[in-house]
C-alpha cells in the first residue's frame, strides 16, 4: 500500500519529522508529494475488525515530545533544570541533554519562543550516540515566581538575573521528574562502498544522507502535571500540585 500526499497540503508540519508507527519504514517526500510505502504485515500496521470488514491503520506522525504542566499562578516561568537520554526504560546508562540549565553538546538545539511558560528543545538524533533502536528522555523541572513583577527568574546556565535588587529575587517550586514514553528510532545503516575493478583508481561511494530531528517542549502554566496524548507519549511520573 502506497500513501501519496501532496505537501503543500502539511501546512504546519516539518515533513522531515514524520514517520510511521514503525520508523524502520521510511516516509519520503520531493518538493511536491510526501510518499509512504505500507505494508500490510509491518510498518507498525494494525488490522482492526469492523463488521464483516478487515481494516488496516497506521499512523503518520511527527517526533515532537510534550511535558505539559497546568498552572494557576499567575507569572509563573517553567524552568528545565537537566535532562538526560536513555536507550533503556531504567537509564542504568544515560547521556546528558542537559546539565544545570546548559546544553552539553550540539547535538541538541534550543528554540527560542516567546512563551516564557514554555522550553522547546531540537535533538538532532542522527548526531547522538544512540545506537539502539529506542530513546527515552527524563528531565527535572520546576516552576519560578519572581518577586517583582517586570523581572525575570535567572537563567540557570549563566547565573544571570534581571533583578538589580539584592534582596530575594525569585521563588521556585521543588524539583519534579518527568519522563517520555518510548521513543523509537530509525536505525540508519551504514554507508556501503563500491569499488570498479576497470578502474581502480576511480572509487564510487554511495552515501544516504539523513537528517532525523526530534523536540522536546516543556510547557508550564497549576503545577499540576498532565500527560498530554502526543505522538511520543511523554507522560510525567507524578502530579504535583503547588498552592499560595
């Protein structure tokens, strides 16, 4: 089964970030169509009675992975304090995303948004040492109140603030655990080399370039945790709630 879409069609959407329900499976796409190749028995493909009918389904998503926080307080800013990748549902052996508030290396980008209840963070997954075929992501967050209003809570990598006050700036919230279902991944394989035996100093190598992004997006506004139904199933381990 073929899947043709045109993609100017995807308003919205980063063609380049969509896969099955299987990645093993690759969608592509030119500047006009975005096609899918599905088959019946793989790709994650599901068969569903209906009646006296068969009907098979897959899915068509994105990477985006979204820890949602609820919040009634009002200027309350959503701080990532660390995050960290897994190829195991334990991390028994985890990779730094990030490490007090700073991101440890280039295989992950910051988006900057307007949304001081918000963090969005771009993994670019074909730089990550990841080798498996599975990620999961854990990361600590908090919330923090500055005490006056037209100042911001500090950024945790430089130490700054825009406070210039030297009494007590901001308050923050305990720190809170959440977790991504999860994440699967397209194992590329490696680049084959062809050799012509007429001309031997004459080598052709085949290389498949890729460019394979995931996001992680941090969203705050009660401090209670909702798991949000997403693409990756990022879910929190637990639903804090903070009063005043």
């Amino acid at each position: 089964m073929v899947l043709v879409l045109p993609v100017a069609s995807l308003t919205e959407i980063s063609v380049a970030e969509l896969q099955l329900n299987s990645p093993t499976c690759p969608v592509t796409y030119n500047s006009t169509y975005l096609t899918a190749h599905i088959s019946f028995s793989g790709c994650g493909t599901r068969a569903v009675h209906s009646g006296s009918e068969l009907v098979y389904t897959n899915t068509l998503k994105s990477l985006d992975l979204y820890v949602l926080s609820n919040c009634s307080i009002d200027r309350a800013e959503m701080v990532v304090s660390s995050c960290i990748e897994s190829e195991t549902e334990d991390f028994a052996n985890s990779q730094p995303i990030l490490r007090q508030g700073c991101i440890v290396s280039n295989d992950t980008l910051e988006v900057v948004t307007t949304n001081t209840t918000s963090k969005v963070f771009r993994l670019f997954l074909d730089r990550m040492a990841n080798s498996g075929s599975t990620m999961y992501v854990e990361c600590t967050v908090s919330l923090c109140i500055t005490t006056m209003p037209s100042d911001k809570c500090p950024d945790l990598c430089t130490g700054t603030s825009s406070s210039s006050t030297p009494l007590l700036e901001s308050v923050f919230t305990r720190m809170y655990t959440v977790r991504s279902g999860p994440v699967s991944l397209l194992v590329n394989p490696p680049a084959q080399t062809t050799e012509s035996s007429t001309t031997p100093n004459n080598n052709a190598e085949s290389t498949t370039p890729t460019h394979t992004t995931s996001k992680v997006t941090t969203p705050a506004s009660s401090l209670t945790s909702s798991p949000t139904s997403n693409s990756a199933g990022i879910t929190s381990t637990s639903s804090p709630t903070t009063s005043h």
